[in-house]
C-alpha cells in the first residue's frame, strides 16, 4: 500500500498558520515551529502530510495563486533555506510535504509573461493564449470565473490575451510543447529537493479549445454570469489526459512514490464522475478532490449517495478522497452548525471522513472547531469578496488565523495581523482542547491514532448502507480477518439499525456519545437492533 492511501493529509493556508517574526503573516518558520503539534510526538495530532498553499514569489494579488517564480520562496514567507529545513524537519517526524502547484495561469509579473506580452514577435509569445480582436472587440464569450470578459487587452500588441480568473492571472498556452517542458522541469526541481508531491490547482483548466469556440449558455442558471455558461470550450478537453498521464510518468519515476491530487473545478453542484475521468486507470491522476460533501446538507442519505456514486465511478483500479473544509468553501462546522448539536455533528464529521476509504484530507483548525467569521468590508483581502460584496463575502471567513491560545493576539502573531484575528479564540484554541479530553481536538487525535492501529480502517474494502428510515449511514471495513464497523446517527433523536446479522460487534472503539455497551438503548426502545444515540458515531470491532 503506497502511503498516500494511508495518510491524513492537513491543508495548512501559510498565512494564517504562525507568524514568527511579528509581521502578521503566518511564514515557513512558524510552521516549522508547530511541527510536534501535527505529528511526531505523542501529544500531536497524528497527521501524515501537509499541503501547504502557495508560498512561491507572488505579487499577491490572489494571495499566491498568481506565481511570478516557480523555483523560490516568497520573502514573506521565508526563503529556499528556511523551506529545506521545512522539508527535514518534517520528514524527520514522518510528515511528508505537498506542494500547491498553481500552472493553468502565471502572474502577469512572471519574467515569461512580461517577455510574452513585449512583442507579437516574442519568442514566448505563443507561452500564453494571444488573440486578435473579434470585430473591435474579445475574440470569444469566454469569462473569468472572477468577474467580466477573460479576455484582456493590451494596448502595446493590439491583442488580447485570456485569463481565467483576474486579468493579472493570465493563463499558459498548455498546447506549446515548451510550457510542458518548463513545467515538467520546475516540478523536478521540487521533486528532487524532495516535495512528496503536489496539489494541482484547476487542473481541468490547462487546455482550452484550439478554434476558441464560443460557450454556448444555460437558460436562468447561476447568479453570475460566469455560471450560466456551459463551459465546454474553456476547460476539460480531451488533451488534458495526456498531459496528465505524461507527469504522472514522471511522479513515478521516483523510488520513493511521489503523488498529486488534482481540484476539478465544476459547475455548482457538481457531480463525482468529472473528477473520477481524470484518474483514468491508475495512470493519471493518484488522486481527484471529491467536493461533493461541500455542497452536501446534513442528511445520512446524501453522504450515503455521494460515497455510493464516487466507489463505482473510480472504479477498482482508482482511489477515493474526502474533504468537508478548504481555502475556497465555508467552513462545515458553520455549515452544519445546530445549537447544541453542533458539537456532537463535528464529531459525527470527523468519524465519516476518518473511517471512509479514501485519503482524508483536513483543513487546519477543522480539529479545534474552528467556525467560519465574518470580515468587515474594509478589512477584506480577497478579491472575490472585493468584487462581488455584499452579496459574496469572499473566502476570507474561511482564512482566519489559527488560534492556538486565548491571548488577545490568540498566539499566532506579535504584530497586527493581515486579517482578523479569531474573535472566539478565548473559548476555541488549540491550548485549552489539549488540555480537554472531552475536546474536539481529542476526538480528531483518538479517531486518526484508530486509523493507525486498525489496517481496515486504512486499506480495507468499503460495504456501506444506509438504514430504512434514512437517517443513519453504516458500513464495514474489512481487510483480511480484521473487521470494523461504524455507524454514525444524523438524527437528533435515538434511531433502531438492523444491520447485517453476520456482523459481529464485539468491542466498542469509539463512540461520540461514551458508550460501553452495544445495548444501552435496547430496553428503552424494546427492540435487538443496535440502538444509537442522538448524533451518535459509534465504531465497532468484530
């Protein structure tokens, strides 16, 4: 089993982390300092990689989606020096480093854009996707999912040039063989530092069509006029699978198996059989974000359908993922958020993606509760909320700086911080749950040490149900001899499961609501199925 099947992969956001230097921006060194709290000692949280967000050179116009170096470290951020003492450090407590790779689009400040746009006769003109205008005007109807035309014009060439978010993102023309080459080199360069992978930004973006063929639209769809398009000609092109099993030749060429994960940008709702496409037969993608449980309400059928649909779609050869938090989506505590069931629906949370088969991915602060927080207009930093406030906030709520104390600086910063600080941070931080037993945090550390000690949790094959009455998801893992059963109750009421009788629930592992026994409930609602409690996740050992 190669071991990002096994991992728990933690997506850290760089500058809300630890700030180390009292800037009020959270840095390499600051991550380097909270390394024992993730993993490597025996009060960590038991993690096995990082995905770091963006920490290349950047004019930060989109906070590090806009790269003007591919092969260094921003100075915010530290440098190359302080990243290769990321990189041992970390493997030095086991945790592996992947790295955000963001090549659908350069900064426009990238020495290979700045070359691009000097003349219709320059040597990388063709490095980005150049057009003349289309009767005075943009050469298609394609639009930045940003806001406005994605095309922008420039006055020095009398061409356009395509962007798919903001105009100073321009994207790369991945139909020159040339840019694959640069790309594929730059990712060497990491590679052979030793990165353990990457996480590819929009990779269903890279290739657009080659005739720039109009998209056509859909009739009263979406409040943005980027959603009402049916973006066929702007992404997912039949193309993108060869590039993809090209670097993938390349990720496995290295002894020590490296792997990317890739984000499928969708259409809201979205679906999973787009991002299962882009595995192929083991031979693209590792791994393609499943963002489904964004997008899905508090209901046992919903998760039930969505893990359903996912397993058939990848199919045998292919492996599942699950995430309900990142830098782009609300945060699901808030998202599922009910009072006082609120704290027993995160633990229910941290049960499903901790025990489904696939790669858990979490997103910092998830395992203290973090909530996601309102950003006054004058101190939002997102362009998106910029653009599209009051009626999107942007992804700021999301970024918050970690709180790992109750201070008034919350122990991230010694500064003013870049944006503000956790205003619950007295009552949620990382120092009072270490101290909790009956903490989130503990919930989180207990159900990844499980996943440790029990092989089915972390290879074994996948039979999930769901009950009659729809309200509670079930399944068993198996691998080998070892059996594990886990049940998790979105209702908040006690609910009557009659699971398959060839399932033998002898030890109780875990359970959110302190049972010792498998019958507690049994008498009060005569009945000899298991009876779980409100908002119960309870797991069972055969």
């Amino acid at each position: 089993m190669v071991w990002w099947k096994e991992a728990v992969i933690y997506q850290i956001y760089p500058r809300s982390f630890q700030d180390s230097n009292g800037d009020g921006i959270g840095d390499l060194e600051g991550i380097i300092q909270r390394l024992d709290y993730l993993a490597g000692s025996k009060d960590s949280l038991g993690i096995d990689a990082i995905w770091l967000s963006p920490v290349y050179p950047s004019p930060m116009f989109d906070f590090g989606y806009d790269i003007s170096d591919y092969e260094e470290i921003d100075p915010v951020y530290g440098d190359i020096q302080t990243f290769k003492r990321l990189l041992k450090e970390a493997h030095k407590r086991g945790i592996r480093i992947i790295m955000d790779l963001v090549v659908n689009h350069t900064s426009h400040l990238h020495p290979w854009f700045i070359e691009s746009r000097s003349s219709v006769n320059s040597p990388k003109r063709d490095w980005y996707i150049w057009k003349e205008p289309n009767h005075g005007g943009p050469p298609n109807n394609w639009l930045g999912a940003f806001g406005g035309s994605g095309w922008e014009y420039d006055k020095r060439t009398g061409e356009y040039y395509f962007h798919s978010f903001l105009k100073e993102q321009p994207d790369l023309n991945w139909r020159n063989p040339d840019v694959e080459d640069a790309i594929f080199k730059m990712m060497k360069y990491w590679l052979d530092m030793g990165v353990d992978g990457f996480r590819l930004d929009v990779v269903n973006l890279y290739v657009k069509d080659e005739f720039l063929r109009n998209n056509a639209s859909y009739f009263m769809k979406g409040p943005r006029p980027y959603d009402k398009q049916v973006h066929a000609y702007d992404r997912d092109r039949p193309e993108m699978h060869g590039i993809l099993r090209r670097m993938r030749k390349l990720l496995d060429s290295y002894s020590e198996k490296r792997m990317f994960v890739g984000e499928i940008m969708q259409d809201f709702p979205g679906n999973v059989l787009l991002p299962a496409t882009y595995c192929g037969r083991d031979d693209e993608l590792h791994l393609a974000f499943n963002f489904m449980f964004l997008f899905s309400p508090w209901k046992a059928e919903r998760f039930f359908q969505i893990v359903k649909d996912f397993e058939s779609a990848l199919g045998e050869d292919n492996w599942p993922n699950y995430t309900l938090s990142n830098h782009d989506f609300p945060r699901h505590i808030t998202r599922y958020e009910k009072g006082a069931d609120t704290k027993a629906r995160a633990e229910l949370a941290a049960c499903m993606m901790l025990t489904l088969r696939g790669t858990p991915f979490l997103y910092y602060g998830e395992e203290i509760g973090m909530k996601r927080q309102k950003v006054a207009y004058n101190k939002i930093q997102d362009p998106v909320g910029k653009r599209y406030w009051p009626f999107h906030p942007g992804r700021d709520p999301e970024r918050i700086p970690m709180p790992w104390n109750g201070s008034d600086t919350t122990g991230f910063t010694t500064g003013k911080s870049w944006l503000p600080l956790y205003e619950d941070a007295n009552s949620v931080n990382v120092e009072s749950q270490k101290e909790n037993p009956n903490s989130l945090f503990f919930t989180y550390k207990k159900l990844i040490q499980l996943r440790k000690d029990r092989k089915s949790l972390r290879k074994g094959k996948l039979k999930v149900l769901l009950s009659t009455n729809k309200q509670v998801l079930y399944y068993r893992r198996r691998e080998g001899k070892e059996e594990t059963y886990v049940f998790l109750n979105f209702s908040s009421k006690p609910i009557s499961v009659s699971y398959p009788r060839k399932w033998v629930l002898n030890e109780i592992l875990f359970s959110s609501a302190n049972r010792t026994s498998s019958f507690e409930l049994e008498k009060e609602l005569d009945t000899g199925d298991l009876v779980l409690f409100p908002n119960e996740a309870v797991i069972f050992a055969k």
